[in-house]
C-alpha cells in the first residue's frame, strides 16, 4: 500500500491523512465499546434506573469536552 501511496505522487501526505483517520477510528471504536460496556453493567447491577443515569452521564461529560472545541 504505501508503494502505491507514493507512487501517486504527495505520497507522504496521504499517508499521513490515512495513518490520522486510522487512529482516530480506532480510538473512537474503544470509547462506544467502553461506553457500551458501561451501559450493559448498569443493567445488570441496577437494573433500567441505573443504565438511564449512566447514558445521561456520559452525554453529560461529552458534552464537557466538546466545549473547548467551539470558536
């Protein structure tokens, strides 16, 4: 693949737009599974109550973090 990367020319470039899209899709695939992983515990533990409070607590603390993103 990166033969073919560079044979196209800009290589390096592309390459590393698709290293960055790679980490990123894999970072992002970690969070849902762990954020799955929380919401199924709560169900199990706690019952519907408990997995309604962790879903609006993670909505909560994303929403936290996207703030530093705004203009």
């Amino acid at each position: 693949m990166a033969a073919m990367v560079v044979s196209i020319g800009c290589g390096l470039r592309l390459l590393l737009i698709v290293v960055a899209v790679a980490i990123f899709s894999v970072i992002a695939f970690i969070v849902i599974t762990m954020g799955v992983e929380r919401i199924v515990m709560a169900i199990e533990t706690n019952g519907a109550r408990m997995a309604i409070a962790t879903v609006v607590s993670g909505i909560v603390a994303a929403g936290r973090q996207s703030v530093g993103l705004r203009p």
